[in-house]
C-alpha cells in the first residue's frame, strides 16, 4: 500500500477502507509517513470530510496506537467527562467532586493550557504540593477510596493523536469536524471510563463558532462513543463569554470552591449543575430530572466541597487555600480596567479575554512556557450588563508589570459596548444523545 494512493482517492473523494486507515496511521505513527504527506491527506481529508465510517474506524486506529487503560481495577461504573475547552472553563473542579459526592467513580486524565484556553492540570498545580503526575496503583487507590482523581495524561496514550494533532495545529487543518471528533474520542476511549459526558463549547472563544457546527461535531462524537459501548452524551454549552467571573488558575480555583459552597456566579452554577446531573444520569443514577436534584443537593449539604477537599488532601497538595481560598498567594499588581463609555456589554471576544489572560502570565504562549499561578483577570462586567463610564471592566491580576499595558489593550478591545441592552442567550444551547437532539 503507497500512502500517495491513499492521498489522490481522498482528494478525488473516495472513502478510506478499515486496512487503508489502519495502515495510515500505524505508519505514520512508527514515522514511516513522513509529515508533507500527512499533511496532504490532512488537507485532503479537511475539504472532502469523512463518512461516519471512516471517522469510527480512524478513531479505534488512534485509540489503540498506544496504550488502553484498564480501569478494572476501580469498583462501578467510571464516568469521564471532556471539554473541547475555553475560557474560564473550571468545570471540572466544580462537577467532579460533585458526581462523587454522590457515589459515581470518576477517573480522569486532564490536559494542560496552551494559547487562549486553560488546563485543570495547570489549575490543581496552583495548589502547592498538588501531584498531577502519580502512579497507576495509586490513581485507582485514591478512586477507590475518595471516589475521584484528577490527574495529567498518563504513559503512552494515543500516540497518533498527539503526532497528528501537532501537524493539524501547523498546517490549518484543526478546524475539521471528523478530525477534532476523532482526536477526542480516541484518547477519551483509550483512558478506559464506561460513559463519556461531552461539553462541546460555542461562540467566540471555542473551537466551533457557531451551534451548529458544534452540534455536528457532537453528533459525531457520541455515536462514536456508542458504537464503542461507552453510554455517551453532549451538551453544547456556551463559550461566546468566558465562564464565571474568574480566569487564571488559582483564581479559578478559587471560583470553584465558592460554586462548591453554593456561592458561584449564575452560569458557572447552572452549568455545572446541567453537567453533572448528565454524568450522574449516565452512570445511571436516576432520571435526569433526579440526578440534577442529587447535584444540587450535593453542593447545598457541602459534601460535593468535602469531596474537593479529600480529593486535594489525597494528591498531597495543601488544603488550607480550598478551606480558605484567601491563602493563595496574592499577585502583587491589581490593575483596574474601566469603561471609556455607557452602555451595555453586547459582546465579548472570549479568546481574546483568554490572550489577555495568557499576556499576564496565566497561560502559555508555548508549550515551554512557565505559568504564574496567581495571575489572571476578574471580569466586573459581562454580557448584557450596564456600564457607565468609569466603571471597573474587569481587574487584570499580574506579577509582570511589563505585560500590564499590552494585556489591558487587549482586554479592552475585547468587550464591545452599544446603547441597547442585548437580548438574552442561553448558557446551554442542546443537549445530544445518540439520534436524540434536544435544544434548550
Ligand atoms: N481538542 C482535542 O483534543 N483535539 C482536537 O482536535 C480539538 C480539540
């Protein structure tokens, strides 16, 4: 088999068969594809799409190119959950603890933060003493017993995925639907949990622009997801606004520990809450309409903010900043950004909130970058609210002085402010499981 062939029947809008996938990807993976010719079928593959088909079979080849967790050795069902990512997105620190607050396992592997978008792992880390990286017997131990772990990407999984996904980010072919489906599902298949729970961002500071390029992304990916015996739903939620109040990591965690105690911004909350009441209703819990209840009475008890503090305290890191989330250590630049007019916020330019975030230290321009955990911004206003002239946009939290004029240019420019008040959006767009589409 010659991958030129495999290219020109892609490019002329062929299908690729089960061994011309198969072969695709384990050679290049073993690098006997060299990259321009990836490249070209990457191309290829952007302009004609993929059939279902192809993009299940492609999937598996990725998922199986390393290692498959087993998490057999975890009692019950495993539930895991993704995000495609985004700004201020701390919903995993909110709904872990919270589904295991109500007794269904959650094993997960995170990601870290690259460009506009956050990682968890990056967040835990702004917990002093926090592991992120730990054995696989103590992984499972500390599920077993606290009921969640959190931790980066372990040994060698989907090694395709992270060949194919530098090239993608190289070679303008991120933006494709079977491709961004087959990435995720192949590392949320291989990292082991029994049912999938998607959050498929939307608007301007996520992948998809709009909802429904994230809906057919979604659909994608659950039938993946199904087709591989993993119970699988997607919700699409919203990402033209950063989420919450906070962006950065220690700040986030902090917003994290007040959504715990019940005292988290309005879409943070009903996000988290529409998230886990969907992990619980995977694993089977109840009705989705009980296993919200369960969530909400998770967090109104604090055993979901408990559940947060066992998790912390069995990873080793300091459990005194979720106790008090006043004990991270305080940037030491607090610089206030204020409107240079009335009016109400009509729209926010998310990614560009998160570039504003990554300028002030909070996130990684590259891969070697090094992050300050207490910088970040605390937006005052957001979408739909009143602004009078002089008043506080957000706060832009930094220890680089240097970095605080570009970071407030960008930050400013970001928000748009117009003299009618917008029309009201939802945080929660669709919720998708196999041949079923609700909209919110
Ligand atoms: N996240 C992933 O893991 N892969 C993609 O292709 C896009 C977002």
């Amino acid at each position: 088999m010659r991958m030129y062939d495999l290219i020109m029947k892609k490019r002329n809008g062929g299908q690729l068969t089960k061994e011309e996938l198969t072969f695709m990807v384990e050679e290049y993976t073993l690098g006997n594809i060299p990259d321009y010719q990836m490249s070209a079928m990457l191309m290829a593959i952007y302009f004609e799409g993929m059939s279902d088909e192809e993009t299940a079979i492609l999937t598996d080849c990725m998922a199986h190119s390393g290692d498959m967790v087993d998490l057999s050795a975890i009692e019950g069902i495993k539930v895991d959950k993704h995000s495609t990512g985004g700004v201020g997105d701390k919903t995993t620190l909110i709904i872990t603890p919270i589904v295991a607050a109500c007794g269904v396992k959650v094993a997960k592997m995170s990601g870290r933060g690259l460009g506009h978008t956050g990682g968890t792992v990056d967040k835990l880390e702004s917990i002093k003493g926090f592991k992120t990286s730990i054995p696989e017997e103590e992984f499972f131990r500390i599920v077993n017993k606290v009921g969640v772990s959190v931790i980066g990407q372990t040994g060698n999984l989907t090694p395709a995925d992270k060949k194919l996904y530098a090239l993608r980010d190289v070679t303008a072919t991120v933006e494709s639907i079977p491709l961004i489906a087959a990435s995720i599902m192949s590392k949320k298949l291989a990292a082991g949990s029994d049912c999938i729970l998607l959050d498929v961002k939307t608007g301007s500071g996520a992948f998809m622009k709009t909802v429904e390029d994230s809906i057919a992304l979604a659909k994608k990916m659950v039938a993946i997801g199904e087709h591989n015996n993993r119970r699988t739903v997607a919700m699409i939620t919203d990402m033209d606004s950063p989420l919450g109040n906070y962006i950065g990591n220690a700040l986030e965690v902090k917003e994290a520990v007040m959504t715990l105690r019940g005292e988290g911004p309005a879409d943070l909350t009903e996000v988290c809450i529409e998230l886990a009441a969907n992990m619980l209703y995977l694993a089977k819990n109840g009705t989705l309409e009980e296993c919200k209840q369960q969530a909400e009475e998770a967090i109104q008890s604090g055993k979901a903010l408990n559940k947060l503090i066992e998790l912390v305290e069995a990873q080793g890191g300091d459990i005194s900043v979720i106790e008090n989330p006043d004990n991270f250590e305080q940037a030491t630049i607090a610089h206030e950004v204020v409107a240079k007019e009335d009016g109400f916020v009509n729209h926010i330019n998310t990614e560009q909130v998160g570039i504003a975030s990554m300028i002030l230290g909070a996130g990684r321009e590259t891969k070697e970058s090094i992050i300050d955990y207490s910088a970040g911004i605390d937006m005052k206003k957001k979408y739909g609210d009143k602004v009078v002239k002089g008043d506080v946009l957000g706060i832009l939290y930094t220890n680089k002085g240097e970095s605080v004029k570009n970071a407030e240019l960008v930050f400013e420019k970001a928000y748009t402010i117009a003299e009618e008040k917008p029309e009201c959006k939802p945080h929660i767009y669709a919720r998708i499981e196999l041949d079923k589409i609700e909209r919110y």
